[in-house]
C-alpha cells in the first residue's frame, strides 16, 4: 500500500531561486520537483515595484513537490526556518491518486 503524498506548491521570489532548488534536494522523492515561471497576481501592493503595479502581477517562480506524508512537516519546518520573512506563499494539497502513462 502506498503512503499518503501531499503537493506542496512554493511561490517565491525569484531572487529565492537557487536557495530553494538547493533546499528541495536535500529531500530524495520519487518524483523529485518542478518549477516555472508564473506571474503572481495579489490586490495588495507590498514589496512591488512601480513597473510591478502597473502591470499588476508580479514575476515568480512556482515549485511543486509530491513529498510523502512523513516528511511533509519536516520540509514545511525546514522551509519556515530558513525562509521567514521571505515573501514566500505555499499551499499542500492530498494527491488522490498520482502516476505515469
């Protein structure tokens, strides 16, 4: 039987980048991770630039990571930790069901 994964879902600042793909390694998964660029859309206007709100979205990189239940406070705390204060939004979600075709 399979454990209980979770995705977690990171979106940071790109300045961030590097310290976060150097984090999630130090986590061996089956399906390691991704990440992509995203625009971050937000009705408040803190930490913008000018450029930022006229546009009204704000550049970011996305991370998501299926991480099994036993490690999933483990990372959380790490990322806490490590990046406070840092700006960064995540969310976890149960998988229901995850594979390859």
């Amino acid at each position: 039987m399979k454990t209980q994964e979770y995705l977690v879902t990171l979106n940071i600042p790109p300045s961030l980048e590097e310290a976060i793909v150097d984090c999630l390694l130090t986590f061996e998964t089956e399906d390691g991770f991704s990440s992509f660029p995203v625009s971050a859309h937000d009705h408040k206007n803190q930490n913008l630039s000018i450029a930022e709100q006229v546009a009204g979205r704000q550049n970011q990189i996305r991370f998501q990571m299926y991480i099994p239940e036993q490690d999933l406070q483990v990372l959380l705390d790490k990322l806490k930790k490590e990046f406070s204060g840092s700006g960064i939004h995540y969310w976890v979600l149960p998988v229901i069901e995850n594979g390859c075709f």
